[in-house]
C-alpha cells in the first residue's frame, strides 16, 4: 500500500489514503502495513477532527485500541466542541473495561458540552465474572479449543443453508448494506466475523421456510424535544433496566431462553435459539406476543422482531440479522453477550456451551394476563412481599423504580415521593418500605418512618406519577376502572371509592373549590367553640372562593 500524493506532489491527499486504508482493512491486505501507517502520529496531526475519527475506527477494526484512544483524545483536545468524538472515546473506554477513565472522561465532556449527559448513558454490565479454570497457552490446544467455540457457535445461530451476507460501509456516503454470499457459511468466515477483520449477516429463514433462531431487536429511540435533566437520564437507564429484567422473565414464562447481546450501539438484541428447525410463523408469534405485552411500557426503546416472514416468496432470501459479536461496519464498534465476560472473544463464547436451548410452547398461545415467572434471584428477594410481586407485574411505571431499588440503585427524589406516596398507603406500607429502601444507599430506617407518620390524603394517582418520570405510555388497565385512577387499585381488596386523590392537579374551577370547602371545613373542626363561630361569621370561605375564582379568570384570560 503506498502513500497517494496530490497532483503537486507537495502533500498528502488524506481522504485517499482513508479510503485506501479501510479497503485494505476490510480485505486484510497486507494488515502489517496498514498498522504501520497507523502508528504515525505525525500523519494524525496533519488531519481534520472529521478524519481523526476515521482514524481512530480504522484503529479499531485493526485491533489497535491504543491508537484508536489517542487519536481520540487528541481531537477532544483539538476540537473540544465536537460531541460525536466525546461519545465515541467514553464508548470505547467502557469497552475496553477502563470505567474510571470513562468516568474521569465523562466528567470533563460534561463540564464543556452538558448536552452530552442524555448520550453518556452506559450499557449495562453483569456482575463480575467467576475467574476462569480452564487457562492454556500452548498453540495446540488453544487452536483446538478456538476450533470448538467457533463450531458451536455455527450450531447455536444457524440461517439459511446454502447462503449468507457480508455487509459493506461508505463511511463517507453514511451508508452501509449487506450483499449476499452464495455458498454455506464455514467457521473461515466466521473467525473473520468474531475477530473484527469481516462483518457477515445470515439469513433467518431456512429453504423450506423454518428457521433455528429468532431474534427481538430493542433499540433506543431519538430522543426529541427532551431535555438532559437527571429525570430524563435516570429514567432511560430505569427503563434499560426493566427492559432487560422484563423481557427476560415473559421469554421463560413461555419456555423460551433468550441469549442477550449488547449491540455495540444504543440497542440490545435477544437471541432465541431451536435445537430443531421451528416454523417462522410459530416463532414470530411468540417472540410477537412478548413485544406486545412490552411495547406499552417502553418510552424510550423501539422493538422489532425477526423475522418478519412466515414464507419465503419468490426468489427473495427473506430478512437479514447481523451474526452477534463482531464489528458493525459503520459503526466500527464491537458487541458483546450481557452479564459481560472480561476477556477475549473466546471467553465470551464459553458462555454458549451450557445454553439452554428454547421451546414453543404446545398448543394456542397464553392469555397475555398470566403471571410473569420471574428469576429465582428476584423470586426469593419478593417471596415475602407479595405486594411487591404484584406491582411489578401490573404497573410499569412503579415496578422500574421497585427494580432500581431491589439493585441497589439510589433513587431521585420524585421516585422516592411515588413510592410513599403509593406503597405507604397500604397495609403493609411501613414492612415494604424498609424492605426496599433498605437496598439502596442512603437508606435512613428513622426518615423512612417520618416520611411514612406525614402520609395524609389518597394515593397518588397515574397522571400525576406519568407527569413525574415523564413518561408517554398509556395509563394501566384496571379490572374494576375508576374516575381516580392509582396503582393500589390493582389490588381486589382496594376499594375504588376510597377518595379523589388531592395529589392529583385539579382540572376544573368547581373542583378547586370543593376541595377548598372541605379543607376549610376541616380546619373549623380543630378550632375552639368560640372561635368556630367567629369563623362561620365572617364567611372566609365564601372570601377564598371569589379569590381563587379571580386568580384562575386572570390566568385563563
């Protein structure tokens, strides 16, 4: 590979030479002298912030991740105004396992650019891996055992038999695309794919139109006209949560065992594997009636199922998934399999020796209002609290903050006002409260018992907790519907007449002031004999009335 010069011959045209560079990447022409022409940081400061991130991918797809760090910090620095280059060096720091470099990175990124906090949000890692047993180093056995991962990760994700894609970028032109590959996928290929050199898709539908694997993509919406406040933040990652706990727990309810994967990007996918070829038709009802039972609940992720046909028709090769792990061309980034393994790929690839295989279900599908069948972990932690259990099936809105809080997660103050103002109304109120603000860190057991003695009124209601997380989904169904809705009406034994709730914000003028008679007509109660019929005299009431009736005219008018 050589140098391209201008016509002049005095400097170096360096959107060739990108170009040139990514080619040669992609086809793994000659890989050494590619690297070599990387390290030169001299050729870096010639370039602009734009192809400094070029450069940086480049680096990536190579497997020189130092380079690629370098390169971003050096446009952080050189063009501290350009938000796409915070994100991707957060990103990659995050990758590469450095969180207290990300954290320190984030920090700064914020202190000049706060529109980033919405977009510095990280994945979601698994607990800590158990240390690995099986450590060899010698060529042998380590080609035998790389052998064995690759083949059963050729059994686990199988498409269509005779056929597969490679995907393609223009990263200039923004466009990426896959064209096929008309022969049998071989584990060449798929070293390829897993060590980043090429990028390779399958086709989910088999010839006779079964497929062995489904997937349901989750991806995070654009977020529009939304501020970055810490509500806006907090309640993506609560809703991140949720997703991933949720869908988890509907797929083993229905004998399904999804395999997760972070996509790299903002989205997760859920891997749904058959040992036996299953008809697309069977599966994408299955995996539909998850995204279904999920969809209302999501704000701020989109669900797609594949695939999307239950017949091949024509000549076609029916929908394309991007095999999991590897790099996505245009982004240049790598996924991984959540709860995340420290390591290489093939550490990653361990995790599919003792999978579980899916099954559908035999006969018509569940009534979509079953119990959830939740993971013995969160089983065990709600045995006790069957209220809990039931709020977390039911109500949405409530159950990602009951999640945040069983995960130790320190709550906002709005969460903390819908959960007093929800759960200490029960019976049970003050037992539940401590068991779950126990959890996050700064529990407080003698302010948990405050809050709870100054509950006065009525639940809160459904509109007012929607207008405090900010969330767009619909209100909850309930069995017995009432003009106040709440979400202890979930529970039979809650009667539906227990009271308007003063929490909520009163929507017309004789509203206001009827609570405004019974308000005062409280106060007169608590008043000594004397003075009850002084107050009664002087008609306050009657005053209060046409005052508040004149300060709503003048901010309607």
């Amino acid at each position: 590979m050589t140098i391209p010069q201008t016509i002049t011959g005095q400097k170096t045209d360096f959107e060739l030479l990108l170009r040139r560079l990514r080619e040669a990447i992609i086809r793994n022409d000659q890989p050494e002298r590619a690297i070599a022409i990387l390290k030169r940081r001299e050729t870096l400061l010639q370039l602009s912030p734009e192809q400094c991130l070029e450069w940086s991918r480049l680096a990536q797809m190579s497997g020189e991740m130092d380079i690629a760090l370098d390169s971003l910090a050096y446009v952080n620095d050189k063009q501290p105004d350009m938000d796409q280059a915070w994100i991707e060096h957060w990103e990659l720091l995050n990758l590469l396992g450095k969180g207290k470099e990300a954290a320190s990175l984030r920090a700064r990124a914020l202190t000049l650019r706060p529109d980033l906090a919405v977009s510095l949000i990280r994945p979601v890692e698994g607990p800590e891996p158990e240390e690995q047993d099986f450590v060899v180093d010698e060529p042998f056995f380590r080609s035998k055992r790389e052998e064995e991962l690759i083949l059963r990760y050729m059994q686990v994700f199988q498409g269509r038999e005779d056929c597969f894609a490679r995907q393609w970028a223009d990263k200039q032109a923004k466009t990426s695309g896959y064209v096929p590959v008309r022969k049998p996928i071989t584990p060449t290929e798929i070293r390829e794919h897993l060590s980043g050199l090429k990028t390779y898709g399958i086709y989910l539908l088999q010839t006779d139109s079964r497929v062995r694997v489904g997937v349901l993509d989750a991806d995070l919406k654009i977020v529009k006209g939304k501020d970055t406040s810490g509500t806006i933040i907090g309640q993506a990652r609560r809703e991140r949560d949720y997703l991933l706990e949720r869908t988890v727990a509907l797929a083993r309810e229905d004998g399904l065992e999804p395999i997760v994967e972070f996509s790299g990007g903002k989205g997760y996918h859920f891997w749904f594997a058959f040992e036996e070829p299953q008809e697309a038709a069977r599966v994408r009802g299955a995996l539909g009636r998850i995204a279904q039972r999920l969809k209302g609940d999501l704000s701020f992720f989109q669900l797609e199922v594949f695939p999307k046909q239950d017949k091949l028709a024509g000549k076609g090769f029916g929908n394309l998934v991007k095999l999991p792990l590897g790099i996505h061309r245009a982004a240049g980034k790598p996924s991984y399999f959540l709860p995340r393994v420290e390591g290489d790929i093939w550490q990653q690839l361990e995790s599919l020796k003792g999978l579980k295989y899916s099954t559908l279900c035999a006969g018509p599908a569940r009534d979509t209002a079953s119990k959830v069948l939740l993971h013995p972990r969160q089983s065990e932690w709600l045995a006790p609290f069957a209220e809990l259990k039931l709020l977390i099936e039911k109500c949405p809105a409530l159950g990602r903050i009951i999640m945040a809080c069983r995960n130790s997660k320190s709550l906002g103050v709005r969460e903390e006002k819908i959960l007093f103002s929800t759960i200490g109304f029960l019976k049970r109120g003050k037992t539940l409260m401590h068991a779950l603000m126990q959890n996050i860190p700064e529990y407080n057991p003698h302010l948990v018992d405050y809050r709870l003695s100054m509950q006065r009124g009525t639940p809160l209601g459904c509109r007012k907790i929607h207008s405090l997380l900010n969330l767009s989904m619909d209100f909850c169904d309930f069995v017995n519907p009432a003009p106040y809705p709440h979400p202890l009406l979930h529970f039979p034994e809650w009667s539906a007449d227990q009271g308007q709730g003063r929490a909520e914000r009163v929507s017309n003028l004789q509203g206001a002031l009827d609570q405004l008679r019974q308000c005062i007509s409280t106060v007169i109660r608590f008043l000594p004999d004397g003075k009850q019929s002084a107050f009664s005299q002087e008609n306050p009431g009657d005053r209060a009335e046409e005052k508040l009736q004149e300060t709503i005219s003048n901010q309607i008018s």
